[in-house]
C-alpha cells in the first residue's frame, strides 16, 4: 500500500532535528530530513523568512497618512557587514526554495513551527507566497515538549489545521497593525513634529555628514513609555505629607495598633488631634479577644512566562528577556517546557509523568521528602482548562547540572523546584490575633510556621516573626500608649517585576511572547532607564518628547486604556470571534485622527 507523502514544516533546524530524531531512522537531503519508512520528510525555516518589504519612503516624503495598496512580504536580510547580510540572504533563499520543492512534492502539510501565533505567522505568511499548495495544508504538530515522548504523542495526535489557522489572523493582524502604526505613520510623524520644533538632536553620521537621533515609535512601546512617565510624574510630583497614629505597648513588649490615622492622606486632622485621644487612654487595657487559627496553605501555582519573568528579575536580577532566552535555551535542550505559555495549569498526562520520575526530580535537586499528594489537584491540573499551552515545568528528560550553564542551571532548579512543591505536604501557619481595649481597641496578630512543608524549598525573603505570649480573655495588662509620626510616601517606581506581574497584564498590552522584547527595546533604544540593581524603570527625555508629541496630536496610541481595548479585540480574532478587518480598519482611522492633529 503506498504510504501518504507527508512534509513537516518546522520553524528551525534545531526543531527539524529534534522531530527527526524521535520519529526514526533518517537521512539528509540538502535541507531536509527524510524518514522512508514514514514517507516523510521534514523541512526547516530559519524563523520568519519573510518580513514586510514595502517601500516606506512615500511616509517621509508624501503627506501622512500612508497606507499601501498591499502589505508586500519577502526577504530582508540581515547583518551589520555587508557580507553578514549577503550570506544571511543566501541562506533564506535556499530554505525557502527547498521548502517550496518539498511542498511541491508532499500530499499533505503539517504545520510544525512552534506552537504558538508567532510559529502560524511563520508558517502561513511562507504558504500565502504559494497559494496553489493550501490545499495541502492538513494537520498542526503541536508540540509542548522537544523530548522523544512528547514529540511522538505530538504526532501520533495531529491537530487539524484549521483548529490553530486563526492564530495566524491574529498574529498578522497584529504585525500589520504594528507595522502601519509604528514604521509607516507614527515614526515619521512624530519625527517630523519634534524636527519643527527643534527637539530632534542632531547626531554625527558617517563621513561627516549629520543626521538625526534615531527614533521609533511603535503601538505597544507607546503606552508602555506613557505608564513609565506617569509612575514618574507622581513619584516627583509627590510632597510628603505628616501623620501621626496611636500605637500600644504593653508589659511583654508587644505593640498593639488600630486603622485610625491623623492627617497625611486620610483627613485633615493633626498632631493635636492624636494628643486629645492619647489623653482619653487609660494605662491598662483589657484583652477582649483572643482568636487561634490554623491553616493550610497550599503551594503556589506552577509557573508561566509572566510569573517566571517576575520571579527571576525580583530574586535574580534577571531581565525579563534574559529569562525567557535562558527558558528558550533549556527548551531546546529538552528538559523543560515550551516557555511561551500564559497557563499556570498542566493536564493529566503531564500530571502522570512527573509523578512518575518524581524520586528522579528529588534527587537531582538534592530536595528529599515524602511525597503529601500523590493525587492530581485542580489547583495544578486541569486538562479542560489547557487549551494551548501547559505550565513551565521540568521534561521527563533530565539535564546533567553540571553541563548547564550558570543561568540555565538557575531557571531549570527554580522552575522544578516549584514543581516539587506541588507533590509537598502543604504549609502548616499559626495565626494568633489578640485585641485589646483600653479606651479604644487595638490589636495585634501574628503568623508564626508550624510546619515548613513545601515552603522549605521556597527562597526565605523574611525573617519569621516569634509567637505571641499566651494572653487570656479578660486579662487586664499594663500598658503604655504613644503616638508615632511617619510621613507619606510616594507611589512605588515601577520595576520590571510589577510591569510583567500587574501593569501590562491589567492592561492586557503584549503577550506574554512579546513583552520582554518591547521592555527590553524602550531600554536598548533609549527611552527608559532600567537600574540593573533594582529593576526599577525612568523615563529618559527621548520618552518624554515621544509621548508629548503624540499627545499633542490628540492621538489615542499613548493612551493605555485604548491599547487594551485593541488588545482584546486581538485576542478575540485569535478565538475566532472578530475578523481582522474591521480592527485594521479601526486602526487606520486612529491614524487618520492623529495625522489630522498636525493642523489643529
């Protein structure tokens, strides 16, 4: 019987390798891999090799706004020397004209780029250069894992194609979006106001000719700057403002507080005001209430991208795109997951293999218990819920430490420990609360580890508090009462952590794939400062000219609340609800509104 002739398409080499080597025996040809036995053959990409080629020049000297009959795609090469980019090119020519023989040969495609909206994009903006082939297009590989196993379970499972195809329509709605927004209007906008206004600098180019500072303006980097500014604005605008609050102290040394503030923020009382109180205090109080809790805290949630990025930079120092290239790295070495995930959650299957090689995990981490859940639990596992991705977790395939690098070694220890933690005996935390009256009440309450229990494998950022002193309803204590003054302070700088974990999730901006990039980028480019040290983000004065100057134009592109009702519209198209032409439409009269803001 003659076997169907099937190609898989991969997004790299490294990817074709990997599908090669778990799904048999193989030989090369050119670029390809071939497996006999299968009818199969297996052909890489190298990532996008194909890019927008319009000619954006009609956007610096035509008037604005411009919007091409047709988004042109072909190869744009890449390299700081010439000959990087002749030999960039070269090699984007052969894969793609291999990858059009062998679609040419195969009888049906599978889609085998990564599996996410960026590995569609590769593969449909390479299938819309070949229309007569899209009927080929059978079945999506989607694959969580590189191992051998996942691979093949990948395989034996074949999504059709048509499940993930509108992935693909959000992706390019959003790379076209991006593209008429930041390089084919914004950019050479914004450059134009701030050359009019003489607040471009000027800079030294090559054979002594002058030009000017680089700029770009994108519609995700916009509001990102604009949040950036205004955490700055009100940490400067800010003026420290005196209260004074009441605190008790009783004969054992423990202080006793309540929520009544004088002055600062809350109201307009003052010193004189606590004082009044303060005399209406009797020097003993009476222990109204004594209550004794104890409770069981779970692990935490096994990690995604986001959380990964926000743990690493608040622990590690790690920049978010330090992490996720450090998680991209171990994935191709097969020992962790694909990292570009927003699920928190695994399924049953992942649940059965880590149980199983769980001794396996424990001792290479050196973290020996005995296993408290042996059973899977909602918190962690949920196979209904794991629509795309799973959580960030460790493979069945397990890396020798010692042949990982420092930072790969870091990531693969943290993101298995908190694996680990899932299988551990739940935190065991006393908390005592005693509240007392002596005039007013007050109290205090304390949390104190009974048992350590997964925590144990958790980083200690605080030094655990003692246990309260028995106190008993109805004790009379001795106290002393005084008045303590502080001062308010001004909101917290943004850091790289509180971006990834609440600022850009609330706002919904980028994804999980592409906002370490466009943080990354504002730093690269100059337009935000980011303190290694502290993780904290300052706007620099190429921001601030930026987001003046399409401010002034009226334009919604800065506007952060704006940005997350298109981000949502996005996310809709990727779920099949919304079309993509009705945003890109909406898009282009954004555009239109802010070009009409240069002659008002």
């Amino acid at each position: 019987m003659n076997m169907i002739k099937r190609l898989i398409v991969a997004e790299k080499n490294s990817q074709a390798n990997s599908y090669a080597q778990a799904l048999g025996n193989f030989s090369k040809s050119g670029a390809s891999y071939i497996l006999s036995k299968l009818n199969l053959h297996i052909a890489p990409a190298a990532g996008h090799l194909l890019d927008i080629v319009n000619d954006i020049e009609p956007a610096y000297k035509e008037p604005l706004p411009y919007f091409p009959e047709e988004i042109l795609y072909g190869f744009k090469p890449q390299g700081a020397k010439k000959i990087d980019r002749d030999n960039h090119l070269k090699n984007i020519k052969f894969l793609y004209n291999n990858l059009k023989k062998e679609m040419a040969w195969a009888e049906e495609i599978i889609i085998g780029t990564d599996p996410d909206r960026e590995g569609e994009s590769i593969f449909y903006t390479l299938l819309n250069q070949f229309p007569e082939y899209q009927g080929k297009v059978k079945y999506r590989l989607w694959a969580n894992s590189l191992t051998k196993d996942g691979i093949q379970k990948a395989y034996d499972h074949l999504r059709p194609a048509h499940e993930t195809y509108n992935f693909f329509v959000e992706a390019n709605a959003r790379r076209t979006a991006d593209w008429l927004v930041g390089v084919a209007n914004l950019t050479p906008l914004v450059r134009n106001v701030l050359k009019s206004k003489g607040q471009l600098k000027e800079v030294k180019k090559a054979a002594n000719k002058k030009g000017y500072e680089k700029l770009s303006v994108g519609r995700v980097k916009a509001p990102i700057m604009k949040l950036i500014i205004e955490n700055d604005d009100k940490i400067e605008a800010h003026i420290p403002k005196d209260f004074w609050k009441i605190e008790v102290q009783d004969e054992n040394g423990i202080i006793f507080t309540n929520d009544q503030v004088f002055g600062g923020d809350k109201n307009n009382q003052g010193e004189s005001d606590a004082k009044l109180i303060l005399q209406q205090l009797s020097k003993q109080a009476k222990v109204l209430d004594v209550t004794k809790e104890v409770e069981d805290k779970k692990a935490p949630f096994l990690f995604n991208l986001t959380q990964l990025q926000a743990y690493m930079s608040q622990h590690h120092h790690f920049s978010s795109a330090q992490t996720l290239s450090v998680a991209e790295a171990l994935y191709q070495k097969k020992v962790m997951s694909y990292p570009r995930t927003d699920s928190k959650l695994i399924t049953e299957y992942e649940f059965a293999y880590l149980k199983a090689n769980l001794k396996k995990y424990q001792e290479l981490l050196g973290r020996e218990f005995l296993p408290a859940y042996s059973e899977a639990r909602k918190k962690y596992v949920n196979t209904d819920k794991v629509k795309e991705h799973y959580a960030l977790i460790p493979t069945e395939t397990l890396p020798i430490l010692e042949e990982l690098s420092h930072d790969e070694r870091l990531i693969y220890e943290t993101v298995t420990s908190r694996m680990l933690m899932m299988f551990e005996k739940d935190q065991k935390l006393a908390v005592t609360k005693v509240t007392i009256d002596n005039g007013q009440e007050f109290s205090v309450s304390v949390t104190v580890i009974l048992e350590e229990g997964w925590h144990g494998m958790a980083l200690k950022s605080k030094k655990e508090k003692e246990p309260l002193p028995n106190y008993e309803k109805g004790q009379i204590l001795s106290v002393e009462n005084q008045i303590k003054t502080g001062k308010t302070q001004p909101p917290s700088r943004l850091t790289e952590s509180t971006m990834l974990k609440t600022v850009l999730v609330k706002y919904g901006i980028g994804t999980s794939a592409t906002r370490a990039s466009v943080l990354a980028g504002l730093v690269r480019d100059g337009f935000v400062d980011l303190d290694i040290k502290t993780g904290q983000y300052k706007p620099l004065e190429k921001a601030r000219k930026t987001i003046s100057a399409l401010e002034g134009l009226g334009s919604q592109f800065a506007n952060p609340e704006k940005t997350s009702e298109w981000e949502m519209t996005l996310k809709l198209i990727g779920e099949g609800k919304l079309g993509a032409n009705e945003f890109l439409e909406g898009i282009r009269n954004e555009i239109r509104e802010t070009v009409k803001g240069q002659v008002k």
